[in-house]
C-alpha cells in the first residue's frame, strides 16, 4: 500500500518534471538590462547577449510619459519615421512585450529624438527546441507523430505522450 502511494506521488513528479522542462521555457528579459529602457544604454549590444525563443518575453521600465514602446518593420526601425511602419505601441512604462512568432522584431521609442539617439534595436526570435504548449488541440493533434529527426512534428508527439500519461495517471 505505502509503495503505490509512493510510486504515484514519484509518477506526477516525474511527469511535474517533464512538464516543467518541457513547456515552461519562457524567459523574461529586462531590456537594458539595468532594468531601464533610457537614453545613454546602447541597444544594439544589449540585444546581441541573447538569443531569444517563442515564449519570451521583454519588459520594458521607464517612466511613463518619458518613453514609449513602438513595435515596428524593419523599415520603420532603420528611418524612426513612425508615421508609417508601426505594428504595436506599449506606453505604460512597466511593457510587458510576449514574443509569440519566430520572426525578426524590431523595436523603437519613439519620443523625439530618442529613435535615432540609440532607443531602438531588433533582434531575432527563433522557435524553440523543445516541445511548445499548444494553445487549442485540434483534430490534427492526435494525428500520428511525424518520424524522428522531422523537428516539425515534435511538438505533437509530445503533446500526446502527454495527454496518454494523464490518461494513465487518470485510469
Ligand atoms: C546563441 O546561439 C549561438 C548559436 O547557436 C551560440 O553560439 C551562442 O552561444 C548563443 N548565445 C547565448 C547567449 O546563448
Ligand atoms: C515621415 O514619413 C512621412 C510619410 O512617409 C513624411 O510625410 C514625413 O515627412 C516623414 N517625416 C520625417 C520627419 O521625415
Ligand atoms: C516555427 O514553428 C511554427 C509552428 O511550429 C512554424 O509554423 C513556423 O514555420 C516555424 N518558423 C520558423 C522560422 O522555423
Ligand atoms: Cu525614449
């Protein structure tokens, strides 16, 4: 009796474990890393520290009024002319900015001056090598995994090992 209970407790560790590691990869970055997004910090060497993942997530700290956050194209990035080119604007001075999509971000602010004085850079968000959380299982989810070595098919296979464990846990 007290070895099943053990055994149980060790199988939803395990699998707490697994989860952990498998899905809560997001990191957080303070953008500037001094934890100001300001003039007099250069950006472009802040930007290339890190490579950044799907999932991650940029904080912006400044003081409200003083700053801004303007998610832009790489155009609109390299002219700081935000009459056109612009994707999102965060002036809260606490931004929390997800990076949902594996694709070039580039970022401004976009008070007077500050654009072309060095508050902007763009960096590159790659998708992660782990297994992602999908956001809502879809018929296709429980189609069979992809062969091993296709990278596009793991995030499924994972996600039903996943499922079929809770099903055991369940059971
Ligand atoms: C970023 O990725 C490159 C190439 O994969 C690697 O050489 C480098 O060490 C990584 N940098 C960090 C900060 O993880
Ligand atoms: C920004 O671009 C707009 C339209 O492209 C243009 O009318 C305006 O003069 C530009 N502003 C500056 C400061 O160059
Ligand atoms: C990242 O992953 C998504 C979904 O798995 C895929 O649609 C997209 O093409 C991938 N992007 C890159 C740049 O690999
Ligand atoms: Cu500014």
């Amino acid at each position: 009796m007290a070895s099943n209970t053990f055994a149980f407790l060790f199988s939803i560790l395990s699998f707490l474990s697994f989860f952990t590691k498998t899905y809560v990869q997001a990191r957080e970055y303070s953008v500037g890393d001094n934890g100001r997004w300001d003039q007099g910090v250069n950006y472009l060497t802040w930007s290339q520290k890190y490579n950044f993942t799907v999932g991650d997530v940029l904080v912006f700290i400044y003081v409200k009024g003083q700053h801004n956050v303007y998610q832009v194209t790489e155009e609109t990035y390299r002219s700081c002319n935000s009459s056109s080119g612009v994707k999102a604007i965060h002036d809260s001075g606490n931004d929390r900015v997800t990076l949902t999509e594996a694709t070039q971000y580039w970022f401004i602010c976009d008070t007077k001056g500050h654009c072309k004085g060095g508050m902007r850079f763009g960096i590159i968000v790659e998708n992660s090598t782990v297994a992602k959380m999908p956001s809502a299982p879809s018929p296709d989810d429980f189609m069979p995994p992809a062969p091993a070595g296709n990278g596009a098919g793991r995030g499924r296979s994972w996600w039903v090992l996943g499922v079929l464990f809770g099903l055991f846990l369940v059971a």
